[in-house]
C-alpha cells in the first residue's frame, strides 16, 4: 500500500473517531468516514500495546495492509477507514485477519456494486 493512502496525523484520526461510523466484529473495530471526490480511499491502522510485542503488532499490521493490497480493487474508492485490532488478531495468520476484514466490510456494504 503505497503511504499516500495511509492515514498518520493524529488530527485526521480524531476527525474520524468523532465523524465515522463505527462497527465491529471479535477481532477489529472498523471506523470510516465517506470523502466525496477521493480518488483512492486511505487506511490508518491502529495496534495497541495490550496486543503483544512490538514485533507482534507490526506482523498484525502487516497483515492489514497486505489484505487491503488485496481487496483494492473491490473497495469503495470515497472512503477514510481506520482499523483498530483487538486481541485475538494476536493468535490469527494473515488468511484469518483477511476474513475477519472482509467479513466487516461486507457487513456495512463498503465494498463496490459488482462485490456485493
């Protein structure tokens, strides 16, 4: 994922904590706000300590990111999304991290119409 389409300032975070639509599932917590006239949509991802080790969070937010290179193309291009991992994404590989996202955004319906 290229870092144009990552979200890092702690002020964009706070926008959309506070703007967003939240949703979850056992493993992530899913907020998103839609930003008419965005080319791409952006990620910001979200690891806490309680998780594990510095290693273990940085393998979990590889994880995210590589499933987002994945389902590029299927998600809906006016989105900001911040995902926030809990604790049993400490125990999962990228396969199961992959269908917990999926499963989510399926949920709230942020893929494109040919996905659905």
């Amino acid at each position: 994922m290229k870092k144009a389409y990552r979200i890092k300032n702690n002020k964009e975070f706070q926008a959309i904590f506070n703007a967003g639509k939240s949703f979850a599932n056992r493993e992530l917590v899913i907020y998103y706000v839609k930003k008419p006239n965005q080319n791409h949509f952006r990620v910001g991802l979200s690891v806490g300590k309680k998780i594990g080790n510095a290693v273990m969070r940085n393998q979990i937010k590889r994880y995210l990111r590589e499933s987002f290179i994945s389902l590029e193309d299927d998600i809906i291009s006016e989105l900001d999304l911040v995902i926030i991992a809990r604790n049993p994404t400490a125990h999962m590989n990228y396969h199961q991290i992959k269908r917990s996202l999926t499963h989510l955004l399926h949920k709230e319906r942020l893929f494109k119409a040919k996905r659905r």
